[in-house]
C-alpha cells in the first residue's frame, strides 16, 4: 500500500456526527492517519462540536485550518471529510476558498440522510406508530452508546439532526452548492472557484449472506438495521447515507462494499474481500498530488 503521495498541501481529516477519539476498540482516523503519513503526506485531525449543524462546525473548521497555515507555512488545505464532516469541509470550501486546495467527501450526506429524515419523523408524537418509532430510537441510542470522546465545544443535537435532513441539507445546498451534480446520481463540477471536489461512499451487500463474518459484528449490525428506513435509496446505502445522496464534485465510486463506518477503518464495520478502505485515501492522497494538490 505505501507509496509516495506527499502532497503539496497538507491534508484535514474531518470527523463527522459524533466526532469521538475511539469507537469501541479503535481510534477514529488512526489507520487512515497512519497510512497517508507512510505515504508521505502531512496530516492533520481537526476535533469538531460531536453534534452542531453544519455552518457551527464549519466555522470551528475554518479556524483551525488557520492554525495549521499559520503552522506549516502553507497556503491551502486539502479536506476530507467523513459523513457530516464533509459538509463542514464544503462550508469552508464556499466562505474561504483561497484557503482550500480540495475537498472529498467520503458517504458524505451532500443531499441529505433518510435516515436523519425518519428520526426526525420518530422525535414527532403522532408522526409514527409508537412501535416503529420506538424500535428507530432504540437501535439510534445503541449505535451512540458506542460512541465516545472528550469534547469541551459548544454541542446541539437538535441543530445536528436537522442539518443532516433532506430539508436541512437542501437549504444548505442553496447557500453553498459548489460542485454538487445537477441531476440526481449524476456527477459535478470538480473545480469550482479554484478548490477542486470529489467523492466517494460505499453501500451494503444485498443480501446478509454475501457477508460472511461481518454479519456478527454489532457495529455492521446496527448499520445495516437503519439501513432498513431508507425508501428512496433502499437498497443503495451504507447504513446511515445514500449512495447518491453521497456525490459531490469527480465521483470516484459510489458502491464501494462498505458500510458508514467501514470507509474509514475496516475494523469499525465491514470487511471486504476486495476492498482496502484505508488505500483508497493513498491512492486519493496520489490523485491529489498528480494535480499539484
């Protein structure tokens, strides 16, 4: 996997929604931190509100890629962002360009979350049938109590859960739609005002016995119950994103087989037979670096 990808700009990892040290057993970014740094690429973990909307942790973002430029001398950032993180990165991207070189979103909701949609619809008395909003709540407060980290940033996670709505996200795409697709599963513009965008995401197996072991893992598992609340992209999601909900700029692939948490360690959820998660951001630290990034 190693390779020489040291890229002009230094690269920000961007964490999404409940932004945390570790999960479980594993520290968030680690094996991607650790891999790009081999490859030769400055790298850098920016720590977010775990829950605010998208503008709040933009502007947390904002100011700390200035510490960083401030600290290596440089004059851009490349960004990627993981789920709600790359709507932080593309906030940046649209108030400050001449500070950022590139974003990629990786199972970033760039066009909202069904599921984000169907909690909200859960949250709502009388909107749902108290079973299934129950069992939605449920299998939302497991997947959480995974989650944990050291956070003394201002959280709301009400403005997060209605920043990662199709509602949400759409007004949001109004203020800021560089390098979104016009057409829906389509591609967009890569270079927009000098900083240059791309994607990726992965998607579930259709069916649980193409999984072999990942089946029994909880993390997998919790994923691929949401997973059963998307309606418009039902079959074609990684267990909390859309497949296309998830393009923005030069799409790189969008069916990958992974899930939500897989794409960025895959200790976290799935693991594939074919797929190395963590190579893919060599092979993306490589791109950017072929295109003076």
């Amino acid at each position: 996997m190693q390779r020489n990808a040291n890229t002009q700009y230094p690269v920000l990892l961007v964490h999404g929604l409940f932004g945390f040290d570790r999960i479980g057993t594993f520290e968030l970014f680690h094996d991607v931190k650790q891999a790009l740094r081999n490859a030769g690429v400055r790298v850098f973990v920016p720590h977010l509100s775990a829950t605010h909307s998208n503008e709040a942790r933009g502007e947390q973002l904002l100011a700390q890629i200035q510490r960083v430029l401030d600290g290596t001398g440089t004059a851009k950032v490349n960004l990627i962002g993981h789920s709600q993180g790359a709507l932080a990165a593309r906030y940046v991207a649209a108030v400050a360009p001449q500070s950022v070189a590139s974003v990629t979103s990786v199972s970033g909701p760039n066009h909202g979350s069904e599921l984000a949609d169907f909690l909200c619809k859960a949250l709502e008395p009388g909107r749902l049938p108290e079973q299934i909003a129950e069992t939605v709540a449920t299998l939302f407060a497991d997947f959480l109590s995974l989650l944990s980290g050291h956070h003394r940033l201002p959280q709301s996670a009400v403005a997060a859960l209605n920043a990662l709505t199709t509602e949400g996200v759409g007004e949001f795409n109004d203020k800021y739609p560089q390098g979104l697709p016009k057409t829906w599963g389509g591609k967009g513009r890569e270079l927009v005002n000098g900083v240059r965008y791309y994607s990726w995401s992965g998607i579930l197996p259709d069916s649980v016995l193409n999984e072999g072991m990942n089946a029994l893992g909880p993390v997998h598992g919790f994923l691929r119950s949401l997973s059963r609340y998307f309606i418009t992209e039902a079959e074609q999601n990684d267990g909390m994103v859309g497949r296309y909900s998830s393009h923005l700029g030069t799409v790189i692939r969008s069916d990958y087989p992974l899930d939500h948490l897989a794409v960025i360690s895959p200790s976290a959820g799935m693991i594939s037979k074919t797929i190395d998660p963590i190579d893919l951001y060599v092979q993306h630290a490589a791109r950017l670096k072929k295109a003076g990034l």
